[in-house]
C-alpha cells in the first residue's frame, strides 16, 4: 500500500469509528462503543503498518512537535479562560459551576503535566542543566 492510500484509508477509519460511536453514544448503548474504539484501532494499525515506502522524516517530526506544542498552549488557555468565565459568571447561571470548575482544574493539569514531561526528557536528554 502506498502512502496516499494509507493515508485515505486512516481517515475513512476515523470518520468512520467516530460516527458510529457518536451514534451509538446518543442512543445511549456504550459497550458497542468499547468495541468499536479497539476494533477502530486495529484497522488503524492495519492501515499503517501496510506501506512500504518512508513516510516521515526529521522534519514531519519537528513539524508535527511544533503543532502538538502550539495545540496543547491553545487548548490549556481557552480552557482556563473559559473556566474563568464560567466560574464568574455562577451567580447568574449555577448550573455551569461544575463545568466550570472542571475546565479550569483541566487546564491546570495539562499544565502540571507538560511540566513534569518536560522535566523528564529535559533531564534524560540532558538538553539544560538544572543547577
């Protein structure tokens, strides 16, 4: 299989898996969409591991760690701003304290999380002294 055909049949399984377990989520039947992750992860490995040819080089990685670390900055401010928000605005809509609440700690955690991660590889990669 070459590239673009993996690369196609990937996508088909994503869109696929993630229809069908929003519809089994909305009627309320979960266990099909237990199978339907790990059934969805298997062809996706299928798919994958089925090309032959170089699919990636240094720079798809330094690519793909740029938007993964811009993504995850993205997502930890909305979500904090949006806790914020949320949590501010309880005396006027209660209801969405929780969630509120839930969003800021989440952004705080992912936080917390890239912190630690980066500790590590920073320690174990020896890219900056500690001292």
């Amino acid at each position: 299989m070459d590239a673009l055909s993996s690369k196609i049949c990937r996508m088909m399984i994503i869109v696929s898996t993630v229809a069908l377990a929003g519809w089994f989520t909305a009627v309320g039947n979960p266990v099909p969409v237990i199978v339907l992750i790990g059934l969805g992860a298997g062809l996706f490995y299928l798919c994958k591991s089925g090309v032959k040819e170089i699919v990636k080089d240094e720079r798809d990685e330094r690519i793909s760690e740029k938007a993964s670390k811009i993504a995850l900055k993205v997502f930890a401010v909305i979500s904090a701003v949006a806790g914020i928000v949320l949590i501010a605005m309880r005396y006027e809509h209660p209801e969405f304290t929780a969630t509120g609440f839930t969003l800021a700690f989440s952004a705080c955690a992912l936080m917390v999380l890239y912190s630690i991660v980066y500790g590590y590889y920073n320690k174990r990669y020896g890219y900056e002294s500690l001292k």
